[in-house]
C-alpha cells in the first residue's frame, strides 16, 4: 500500500480530482438529503456518524428490528456510510462527501437469505423521507445472469415514480468486481434503466476490478490494492483501511456528489440526475485498459469500462442550480424479430431493426434489448454487440470463462440488455445486433429480440451546456 486515499482525492491531491472540495467551498455539504444505505448493517454510534445518523426510521430486515447494528465483523455498511456522511472538523476518522446529509441505515444483508419481498420493502423503506438509495452489494461476481424479483423491480420502479414526490427517489448501485472476466449487463440491479450504475478508477485508468460495462453510468475513486486503498469509518467506532477497495465504495462516493446536487437543486428529478451525471463527467485523461473509449453519435466520449468517466461535483452542483427539469421520457418498442439464425465458427452473425420517423425519440436515454439465443455449449463464450445508426458500437456480451465453465451443455437464454452508450444520439435508422461465439467454441442462435427506446422528442440540455446475494467487498 502506497498511502491513504479519501483526504487526498477530496483535497485536489489525486489528479484527476472529482472537485468534491470546491462543490464544498461553494457551500454545499448535503444539508437537507436523506440517504437510506441498505448494507449489512450500521454502526449507529460510530462517533464520526452518530450526528448524521437517523435513529428513528432505520431497520432491520435480517432480524426485523428497529436496530441496524451490524454483527461482530460485519463492517461493511459502516465503511459506506462514513464516504457519505462522515462528520467534518469533528478530529474523528474522515470526512464524508455529504457530510451533513442525514443517513438512514437499512441492514438486509446477513447471514439468512433475503427474499423478493424483503428487498422490495428495504428499496422503498421509508420512500415518504428517503431522496437516494446506496446500494453497494448485488449477485455473485463471474458468472451467471441474475435478475431481481418481481416485486423488487416494482418497488424500483415505483420509487421513480412516485418517490420525493413525484419526482422519483435515485437508486445508486455499484456495477461489480468481476473485472476483464466479468460484465455488469449479466447483474439485472446495474442493468435497470432506474438505477444509476457506478464503477471505479484508480489513479490513471479503471481500476483492476471494474467490469465491462455497458450500464455503468460513470466512476469515482474506489480504492485499489494496486494504488492506494480508501479509509473510512468502520466498526468498533474504529477507522480503517483494511482492503477498503471495489465498486461498493466508489458507489457511496457518487451517492455523496449526488446529495450535493440534489442540495444544489431539489426539484431535480431521477431523470435530471442521469442527465447530469452524463453532461458534467468526462475521462480526464483516463485509460481504459480494457478496451478503448470512443465517441457517440451526440460527440459524447465513453468508454467500455467507464462509462462516460469520472464524476465531477463542482460541475454537477453548478449545472444543477440553473437546471431546466428534462422533457418528458418518450418510450418506443421496435417489432420482435423472430427467426432462428445460427453462428458458424467464429464469425460474427448479424440482424437488423430499422427504427423509422414513426418514432417519436430524437434525442436517446437508455437502449435495451430484449433478447433470445440457444447455444450449444460453453454459454460463456457468446457474444453481443449492439451498432447504432450513428455507427456507435455498445459491447452488451463479452467471454466470462467462469460462466462458460459453470454453463458448459447447451441451452438457452432469455435476457434484457441494457446500454447507456447511444445517449442523445438521434435513434432513427439501422440498429444492428452482431453476435457469436468467441473462438468459435459454440453455435449461437439468435431465436428472437427486439428494441426498446428511451429517451424525448426534444433536446434535453439545450442552452444549459456551459439472486444469491453477496456484498461487493473484496
């Protein structure tokens, strides 16, 4: 380990910084948000917490109790919480990005199984007094395509809707752990359209562990074994470094930057949020070392890993003051293509929507697809990507050799897609599905899938642009 690493990005000492000081010298400190951390639990009393903490309407749902309070060893959720409200000028461990906002804890990871039902309750607890959720865990890393319940994708969507409101409550989630081997689209959490997904970087690219991701929105500091870990408050009132490193973290750091925001301006919708976080963050000189960052039809820069980089608070509380809240969200739903196209060694296949004027988007959000493929073995190895009439390809499917090892008969999957690459691209033209199988180790076929647009009719930001559930630690 090289250093610490929480003082140092906070005070301008890390290049690129998040500006999290100057959103701070501007006066912006989180007074007023409310986050709910649904974690493992919270030290309650933790003295550089206990003046943020809401004692009244935290919860339980492993033990259905009043009382957060995490169990011997289960530092977790008190790691999180101290990178977003850690008391300041308090001489205890650290400062917090928000360090006036108020923090509700919610224990629902723990040694019982969580059920659909636990995790919709916990993901609209207290909706009436919550503006942002932190959730730092999601499914196992590797392998697998995990879905959230049904009553859990209604609690989501329904917090968007109804929460703060009407203008919905914003739902952060880290992306994942599984680094090059790995990709968030297969975690049906990150891959929603309501939830805002968060990577990380380390000092000059992603960090070792970020996934490939089409749904991760952008990044902040997440610690790393190869650079400097984070430190931040912990259990037994103690605070810790002790291999404070992964996207559970980077993620209670963007949840902060967005309690400025929302600070900044709480007419904000979940909506503006997304809008805000794509306008104002950017790569700052980052690399990619997975794949490489490329530019979309609207002249926005992303990357493979990053999404569209690294968050920036001064610029998000400084846009968001002046904010005109975003049109309203236009949906389109393409035909469903049914036909049943084989791959043959390792050429890529390939199948076209065209979306026409009949469509009523112009400037994009969110893109899916939903799709079915068989393959003959090795699920692990198939591979999709997804090219815009812009030409901009979003790789949705990558090899993850411990999939492809744990799915090595044949079978077949139904799953949804989701990519923030194409946002404000103008959807009108060719969409083209490419899959295959990576070294031609299995014959994939594209049974069905379809395409689904989100996004206005207008342009957003004219003239303002100056499962088995585990926790992400490592």
């Amino acid at each position: 380990m090289t250093g610490h690493f929480i003082a140092e990005f906070i005070n301008e000492d890390v290049y690129p910084s998040m500006k999290v000081g100057e959103a701070w010298s501007a006066r912006y400190n989180g007074s007023g948000v409310t986050v709910a951390i649904l974690d493992d639990g919270l030290q309650t009393d933790h003295s550089d917490l206990d003046a943020n903490v809401d004692t009244i309407n935290d919860y339980d749902y492993q033990d259905l109790d009043d009382s957060p309070m995490p169990p011997n060893g289960s530092s977790h959720g008190t790691n999180v919480a101290g990178l977003i409200a850690a008391e300041r000028d308090n001489n205890e461990c650290i400062v917090g990005v928000a360090y006036a906002s108020k923090i509700i804890g919610v224990r629902l990871i723990g040694s019982y199984g969580i059920t659909d039902s636990q995790e919709a309750q916990a993901l609209s607890h207290c909706i009436d007094k919550v503006d942002i959720y932190s959730n730092s865990w999601g499914p196992t890393d590797g392998y697998g395509f995990w879905d959230p319940g049904v009553l859990t994708k209604s609690a989501i969507q329904e917090g968007v809707i109804n929460g703060r409101n009407g203008k919905g409550v914003i739902y952060t989630w880290a992306a994942g752990n599984g680094g090059s081997q790995d990709n968030c689209n297969a975690d049906g959490y990150v891959n929603s359209i309501y939830t805002i997904g968060i990577t990380s970087v380390q000092q000059g690219q992603n960090a070792w562990y970020s996934e490939v991701c089409a749904a991760a929105l952008a990044a902040t500091y997440g610690g790393s074994e190869q650079d400097r870990y984070l430190i931040t408050t912990s259990i037994f009132s103690q605070c810790s470094d002790d291999n404070v490193q992964g996207t559970s973290f980077s993620t209670p750091i963007a949840t902060g930057i967005i309690a400025l925001t929302l600070q900044a301006n709480p007419e904000l919708t979940w909506r503006d949020i997304q809008h805000l976080i794509v306008l104002t963050s950017s790569r700052n000189g980052l690399n990619d070392s997975i794949g490489d960052w490329s530019t979309n039809g609207a002249n926005k820069e992303f990357s493979l890993v990053l999404g569209f980089g690294l968050m920036n608070a001064i610029a998000m509380v400084t846009q968001a003051q002046l904010w005109n809240t975003v049109p309203d969200q236009q949906i389109y739903s393409s035909i469903t293509r049914n036909l049943s196209l084989k791959t043959s060694g390792e050429a890529l296949s390939t199948d076209t929507i065209e979306v026409t004027t009949d469509c009523p988007i112009r400037f994009l959000e969110h893109v899916t697809i939903d799709i079915t493929f068989s393959y003959s073995s090795y699920r692990g190895v198939t591979e999709i990507y997804l090219l815009s009439p812009s030409a901009t390809y979003s790789n949705l499917l990558h090899v993850r050799i411990n999939d492809a090892n744990k799915f090595s008969n044949a079978g077949t999957l139904s799953w949804t897609f989701m990519s923030v690459h194409f946002w404000w691209e103008n959807p009108i033209g060719s969409w083209n599905l490419y899959f295959g199988s990576a070294g031609g180790h299995s014959i994939v076929t594209l049974d069905s899938w379809s395409l689904t647009l989100y996004g206005t009719s207008t342009q957003p930001v004219n003239g303002r642009q100056c499962g088995v559930i585990h926790l992400y630690d490592l």
